[in-house]
C-alpha cells in the first residue's frame, strides 16, 4: 500500500485532482510514468535525497497529469506538474492559501520558456538547497530551451560564495562595488569544474547596494530569495530595491519571495509566532513578490509544516524543471 507524510489529510484531494484526468489512484500514476520510462521519485531525491517520500509522489501525481494531457513542451509539462503539487498542498493550510504547488508549476514555465534570460537564486549561495537546485536546472533546462537559461546565485559573502562554489563546481565571480560611483566591477573569475555545473555564476555581495548591482548587471528576470541566513538583510531588501528600479526602468521582473509562513524565529527581525501571524521575512516578501512560497527554501520539514511538500523550495524549482524535460522528452520520442 502506498503511504506518505499525512497521508490521510491529503488522499481524497488528490484523489479528486487526478480523476479529473482520468486517473484513480497514485499507483496508476506511478504506473503512467513508468509505462514512458520516468520515475518522477528518483528525479526528486537525485536533487534533494533528504527529501519526504511525499515529494516524490506529488511529482508522480504532477507527471502523470502532464502525460495525460498531453504536453506538447517542457514548459507546459511544468504548468501540468503544479496542478500536481497543489493537489498535496493541506486544506487550510499557508501552502493552499497561497496556491504554492501551481506556483512551483509557474515558476518551472517561465524557467524553460525562452523568454526568461537569467535566473537568480538570490542569498542563494548561503544555503546548500540553492546549490541543489541550481544543479537540477542547469542538468536539465537547456535540454528544452533554443536559448540556454543563466542561472546565478547571489548572496552576502565573499568567501562563502568562493567556498560553494568550489564544492559545487561552479564559477565564482569576485566583485568589487564602488560606493561613491555605483560602478560594480568584475575582479575576476575562476571556474571550478569542466562540467554543466561550471555555467552557474555564484557571487559574493557584501551588502544590499552590491547585490543589487550584481542583479543589474546579470540582467536577472526571475529570482526566488531563500529564506536562511539573513532573509531580512539582503535577500528581502535586494528584490525589493531591484523591484523598483526594473519598474522604473520599465523591465520586467518576476519576484518569488520563498519561505515564512508561521512567523520565523531565527533572529529578533524575524519575531513573531504560530499560523496567523507573519514575522518581517513574511511581511517584506509579501512586498516585493509576484509569488510567495511557504516554509524554508532549505528544510523540508519545515515546507510540511505550511502544509505542502517534504522538500526545500529551492531544490524544488529543480525538481520542477527536471521533470517536466523528462516527461517532455519521453512524450517527444
């Protein structure tokens, strides 16, 4: 018998999202999926292995939905497997209020339409979840796109961007920002592996005015923020600022704000506490985004908790994108 992370409070809504496809169960699903050789479980935990078993089977349920729709692209598979995710999203819950799971859907679209340029995990680098999920993209999205997507992370610190990109694999790129010009300089750039993974760019801010000139001069179009280090410092106060000044430039810019939910308690700029209240992370992501996602951008029990998935927010944008080129693909043959 098929069972996963509250099972029970789930089972009849996605019961009732897949017969609308034609589908009655999650183990026929499953079995759409593996009748074109996808396992949607082993995509998730090759990009997150910590990972809930339920994560798995909300990609199972979002795949088989695109296989019977009939998806024509990748980016239509990513639409398809977010009506998925929503169907494991808890009723009541932060995740439903905020239709999280097609979201995640919209959010892997525009990753794999072309007119999306550059992607920006932004504070990305303070949390080994953006690594995952920068991973999964840059593994899987180009396979869909003419034009290959530019995906980097940009977060406080030098050194720590230097370190992760050197166990990742990688570039880093060294800045230097001026604060009397508003001129970022490039310093230099060392590429720490020969392989897809070298194409992430990860860069090393030192504060607010430097990651915004680093989003400027990458360009970046779509940015999710984590929720880890210093969410109300930078990551938060960087997409708003870069928010205004694209509306001013008359750009377009599409803002997830990921992570909060209960209200964080990681540091005093984050008080607040249980399910209807919303500490400074939740209240200046609500500011900036077009989409707000529930719970961490790295710890899968705390996505859970808002009543969605067993899996970072991050590492599921790779999910997203890597399961609906493998479904595309596989239709495509």
């Amino acid at each position: 018998m098929v069972i996963f992370e509250n099972y029970e409070r789930r089972i009849d809504k996605i019961k009732n999202t897949l017969k609308d496809f034609g589908v009655s169960s999650v183990e026929e699903a499953r079995d759409i999926c593996g009748n074109i050789g996808v396992s949607p479980n082993d995509i998730v935990k090759s990009i997150q292995p910590i990972a809930f078993e339920n994560a798995g089977w909300a990609y199972t349920v979002g795949a088989a939905i695109a296989i019977k729709k009939n998806v024509r692209t990748a980016a239509e598979a990513a639409e398809a497997i977010g009506i998925g995710l929503q169907s494991f999203c808890i009723n009541g819950s932060v995740a439903e209020d905020r239709k999280v799971g097609l979201g995640h859907g919209k959010l892997g679209a525009m990753l794999l339409s072309d007119e999306t340029k550059c992607f920006a995990f932004l504070a990305g680098h303070e949390s080994f979840a953006a690594a995952e999920g920068a991973i999964g993209i840059v593994n899987n999205a180009n396979k869909a796109r003419k034009e290959p997507l530019r995906v980097i992370l940009n977060g406080l610190g030098k050194d720590a961007a230097q370190i992760i990109s050197r166990i990742n694999g990688f570039t880093y790129v060294l800045t230097q920002f001026d604060y009397y010009t508003g001129d970022l300089e490039l310093v230099r750039e060392i590429v720490y592996s020969k392989s897809e993974r070298a194409q992430v760019r990860c860069y090393g801010s030192d504060d607010v005015r430097e990651g915004v000139a680093i989003m400027h001069h990458e360009g970046v179009d779509v940015s999710i923020t984590g929720n880890s280090t210093n969410p109300t410092r930078f990551q938060h106060p960087v997409a708003g600022t870069y928010k205004k000044e694209c509306v001013e430039q008359g750009k377009h810019y599409f803002s997830v704000a990921s992570g909060g939910g209960t209200g964080r308690t990681l540091h005093p700029d984050n008080v607040a506490a249980g399910p209807a209240s919303y500490g400074m992370t939740d209240t200046m992501g609500r500011m900036h985004s077009d989409a707000q996602f529930a719970g961490s951008s790295s710890v899968p029990a705390h996505v859970e908790m808002m009543g969605f998935l067993g899996m970072g927010n991050n590492p599921m944008v790779g999910a997203t994108v890597a399961v609906a080129v493998a479904v595309s693909e596989a239709l495509g043959k």
